[in-house]
C-alpha cells in the first residue's frame, strides 16, 4: 500500500508525546504517612435494678420506682396530689420529667412501691365478664392494672375501665396471683366477716390485717393492715389470707 501524504498534514510520529513517569510515593512525605485514626466506641454500661433502687429508693414524696419493658426506668412523685415521673435510661442518666405518671404495662417491672392502690368497680364488673378465657387473674402491688393471663397473652383492665391487649407474657410475683382456676377453688373457699382481724402476705411480709369488704363478683377481700407506720388498703384472694392463730 503507498503512503500518501499532504501537505500540511501530521502523522502521530511527528507528535512530540510526552509520556509521564510513575509517580513514587514519596514515604518522607507526612501526607503519605496518615495512618487511619482508629475509632474505639466504649460501650456504656447497663444500670441494674438494684442500683436504681438504692439510688432513688429516699427520694421525697416516692411513689413507685418501675423497670420498663424498653429497658429504662420511671421515679414516680407526688405531692399535692399532682404527679411527676422522672424518666432514667438504660445506662443511668436522667433524662427528662413528665409532669403526670406514666402508663404502667402488664411486661413493666415494678421495682418498689410506697403505695397500695385498689381495684374500683368498673374493673371488678369486667373481670367477672371476661375471667373464664383466663389462666390466671394478677394484681401487681402498686399497680391500678388488673391482669388476665394465659399463654403468651395478657390482657390489662384500666382503672378508666379500658381493655388493652398484649402479646406478651406479664411480669409478676407468685403472692400478685389472685386465684387460678377460678371455679374449681370457689368451690372449697370459706367466708370471711368485715371487721374480722387474718393476716395477709405483702411485697414478702406478713402483716396483721382487717377485712374492710368482700367483693361482689369473686372471693377477693379488701383489707386494712400497717406497714411501716402507715395505713394500707389493698385487695386479697381468699387463697392469700390466713387466720390469726
């Protein structure tokens, strides 16, 4: 094949091509010599129940210290009948305080508890509508819930008369159970008179204790009893009540 050419016309030979050289990382260099930084994230600790109550147990005005199922804890107050919580979180810092307590769910742990609080009509007139689905009826030591377990289910009776459902099993103590099997134990419970004097087991005491009533839909009593110095009221299985001896 013959080479043409014209004029005024360049080849890629006759281009003057510059090509670059490596670049040498230059190792004195202080730019090539960063060393990526390692970041060391220090996990913090969980606080334990232990150490929150022993923290908050002498705090003035205390209601309740609760464990919430989210792994945080609610300081309860109240003074002048008006309610504050102070919320804490998992690792111990105090984070804020709503001014009102807080919602207390059947999988929240309650801690401790300066108060003994009852059961009002309304909740009693839905337990005896709803009690035979049930394994078991719970009520929790400073708690204005009424519970309804069975397996992997709970069901909370507000004192606003409110029905709420959960998919998840209650926390509680053996002594918060108010009966089981609720129509093969009618069968065998014995009647107590109000104004008779029995004593009662409460957050792992015994206590001398009054009948002040019995309520209408089940054999649960509510009786009078010291603690500490201070006047109590709180609601009894017949199972949970024993004669003075």
């Amino acid at each position: 094949m013959k080479r043409i050419e014209i004029e005024g016309q360049l080849s890629l030979f006759d281009l003057d091509i510059n090509i670059p050289k490596a670049v040498t990382k230059n190792l004195d260099n202080p730019i090539f010599n960063l060393k990526e930084r390692e970041v060391v994230i220090k996990e913090d600790a969980l606080i334990s129940n232990a150490e929150v109550v022993s923290k908050f147990k002498n705090t003035c005005n205390l209601n309740r210290i609760i464990k919430y199922c989210g792994g945080g804890f609610g300081v309860e107050t109240t003074e002048n009948n008006k309610y504050k919580t102070l919320y804490i979180n998992r690792f111990g810092k105090e984070e804020f305080v709503i001014e009102n307590k807080c919602p207390v769910l059947p999988m929240d742990q309650i801690l401790l508890t300066n108060i003994a609080i009852n059961y009002n009509e309304e909740q009693a007139e839905l337990l005896s509508k709803n009690k035979g689905k049930f394994e078991r009826v719970i009520k929790r030591k400073g708690d204005e819930n009424i519970i309804l377990k069975k397996k992997g289910q709970a069901i909370a009776i507000n004192s606003k008369g409110w029905i709420l459902e959960f998919e998840s099993e209650p926390i509680y103590e053996k002594d918060e159970i108010l009966f089981e099997n609720y129509e093969k134990d009618k069968a065998v419970i014995e009647e107590l008179r109000v104004g008779e004097k029995c004593l009662v087991d409460y957050d792992g005491q015994t206590y001398k204790g009054t009948v002040r009533s019995k309520h209408f839909t089940y054999d649960a009593y509510s009786i009078d009893f010291e603690k500490r110095g201070k006047m109590c009221n709180t609601t009894f299985h017949i199972s949970q009540i024993r004669e003075v001896s």
